[in-house]
C-alpha cells in the first residue's frame, strides 16, 4: 500500500481505527450516496450512509480485518480489504469519491466471493436491526 494517502483516506483509517462517530459525520458530505454490495439501490444521505457504514465497521472491522492495497485518483480511491467473518474468508474494495472539501461523496463497497457476500449481508442486517 502507498504510504502517503490522500487526507480524505487518512481520515477514513483514523475513523476505522477509532469508530469515532463524530470522526464520521465530520468526513461524510450531506449528499454523499452508499452502494453496498448486498442492497440494491443506492442509499443517499448522510444518515442512511452513517448507518450503514457504523454497522460496517462493527462486522467487518473484526481483529482480522485489514488493508491489502490501495489505489489513488486526484479526488478518489480504491482500497482493498480482507477479514474473516464466521470462518468465511472476505476480500472487497472500498471506492471512496470525495469532494473539493475533502468530504466523502462516494462510497461503493464490492465483496467476493458469493459465500462471503451472503455471509456479510446476514451480519450486516443482525446488526442494522440491532441499531434501528
């Protein structure tokens, strides 16, 4: 992985290091959109996206959770990650897009393989019901 990240992806590892709720809503843009790979509509918002990307970082943000690689554009990044959640091995990127003011506009997770991706929204949907 590089090691001179944007800003932007310097301050998304900080708030996955720290789970920091005010370190997520200060990074994400009103109008920033989700796309997860289990849900299939885009989510727009800043309060859907908060929502799902807390519960993100509590089922995939486990010990074995880690950064593989990273990818940077002027205003952009793709980010690999790996973990194991229930036994099941998990790699996916982020696609992070932000904005002139380096808030998060964009935010697009893909997961492979299918088993993962089926463990991953059963996860996801305990812990999205567990915090209403």
């Amino acid at each position: 992985m590089s090691d001179i990240a944007p800003p932007t992806i310097q301050a998304w590892h900080a708030y996955m290091a720290s789970r920091d709720p005010a370190a997520l809503d200060a990074l994400l843009a009103e109008d920033v959109v989700f796309e997860s790979p289990v849900v299939h509509t885009p989510q727009k918002g800043k309060a859907i996206t908060t929502k799902y990307l807390a519960a993100a970082a509590v089922v995939l943000g486990n010990p074995s959770f880690r950064y593989l690689d990273a990818w940077y554009g002027a205003d952009s990044a793709v980010l690999e990650f790996a973990c194991e959640i229930e036994g099941i091995s998990v790699n996916g990127i982020d696609m992070i897009r932000w904005g002139p003011d380096g808030r998060i506009t964009g935010f697009k997770v893909m997961v492979r393989p299918l088993k993962a991706i089926n463990t991953l929204h059963q996860a996801m949907g305990a812990m999205l019901m567990k915090a209403g």
